[in-house]
C-alpha cells in the first residue's frame, strides 16, 4: 500500500516536472572549518530546508565532510578576511524551478558560514564514476615478445582480397 503511494506521488512529481520547466541542479559548497563537527548536520539540514522551502525536491545529497583545499582561500565576513586551508566539502542535487534558482544563488552568498559554493545544472542519473581495482586472483594475459633477430613467417598477404573486404566495409 505504502509502495503505490509513494509511485503515485512520483508520477505525479514526473508530470509537475514536464510540465513546468524544472531542472536538475546540484550544488557544491565548502562550509567554514570553524564550525565544530557536531554542528555540521544542523548546517547541512539547514541547506537542505532552504532546498525544500524555495520548492525544490532533493534527488540525492552527501553530507559534508572536512577536506584539505588544494590552496588557500578568502572570505571576508563584516570586514575581516578569513583565510581557510581546510573546509566541510558537502553536496545536494536536487529539482527546482529555473526563477528559483537565483534566490538560491542570493541566500547562499549572504550565509557567513559558507567559503564558497558552485550551482550546475546536471542529470537526475548517477553520474559518480565507479572505482576500478585489479583482482590480484584474475590472471593476466601473457604478452609474447620477440626477441631481436628473431623472425616469424606469416600467412601470405591477399591484397584483393583486403581490398574486396574494405569496399564492403565502405558500400553504403
């Protein structure tokens, strides 16, 4: 019962969606280090109320974690420059309206607690590259080489028939 609701309310978003231009969003910030950890979530619930309040409907979201920055970076607050080298890295994608994104824009600049913050318009997919790994327990092709000096006959080579074989490849 609770699984057909939930499919009639996303119907009913997917329609909502076609119908009135919402696009897919995600927006990357980095919260000051200032902030102690255990005050992290209520910032980042924060961000994501904000999400919901200017009618946007979260797809997915990772909560923010500390990060080394790969350099230094300003923010001034009330005329004094803060310098950072660490900062909470969190992120949301989410669903929203194109006229709602520039008050987004506007109360995300005014919070102090924010070094900086990135707004792109994505895909509702996944879009995170899995990580590749080598099983040490699959074994890898052996790759012969030939030694120099050494010679190995092969089949004769049919330049018609290569030739005959490319035409066909080519024949629209």
């Amino acid at each position: 019962m609770q699984e057909n609701e939930n499919n009639e309310k996303e119907e009913i978003f997917t329609d909502k969606i076609e119908s009135e231009d919402l696009q897919v969003y995600e927006v990357g910030y980095l919260l000051v280090p200032t902030i102690r950890e255990e005050e992290v979530p209520a910032f980042y619930g924060n961000l994501k109320e904000l999400v919901s309040t200017l009618e946007g409907k979260i797809i997915s979201d990772e909560m923010p974690i500390i990060i080394n920055l790969a350099y230094s970076m300003q923010k001034t607050v009330q005329n004094v420059r803060n310098k950072y080298d660490t900062g909470y890295f969190g992120w949301v994608k989410f669903f929203m309206s194109k006229e709602n994104i520039s008050d987004l824009k506007k109360k995300l600049e005014q919070d102090a607690n924010i070094i900086r913050f990135l707004i792109i318009k994505t895909v509702k997919e996944n879009t995170i590259a899995a990580k590749r790994f080598a099983h040490k327990d699959v074994p890898r092709k052996k790759i012969s080489t030939i030694k120099s000096g050494e010679h190995t006959e092969g089949a004769p080579i049919d330049k018609e028939e290569i030739d005959k074989e490319i035409d066909a490849m080519v024949a629209v």
